[in-house]
C-alpha cells in the first residue's frame, strides 16, 4: 500500500495545536503597506484559527497533523 501524503502547500501555511486545531497567518501583510490604514496592518499581524466549516478538508489534507 502507497503512504498517505501530506498536501506541502497546506503543512507550509497551517500549524496544529495542542487541541487539535489548526492556526493560520493573515495575509496581505508583506507589501504594499503604505495604503493601509494602521489599524488594519496590527490585525494582520494576529494568526488565526481555522473555521469549524474548513477542518474536514484541512483534514484531508493534513492526515499526519
């Protein structure tokens, strides 16, 4: 039997914590930060958990966390 494989692109942009649930950064925060308002730039800073809606695809593609 072939080995289950990670999706690289997923494991590079989520982290699974203790829980169980996976944490995410925002994007939009790399270039072009002059037209954004001071604000909105902090937000972008925070990481994020990922929706209960989106963990069964996460899931799939992320089968060893």
């Amino acid at each position: 039997m072939p080995k289950i494989k990670t999706n690289r692109a997923a494991a590079k942009r989520f982290k699974k914590t203790g829980s169980g649930k996976f944490v995410y950064n925002k994007s939009h925060a790399s270039h072009i930060l002059t037209k954004k308002s001071r604000k909105r730039k902090r937000s972008l800073r925070q990481s994020q958990i990922i929706d209960k809606s989106d963990m069964r695809e996460l899931r799939l593609l992320l089968p060893n966390g």
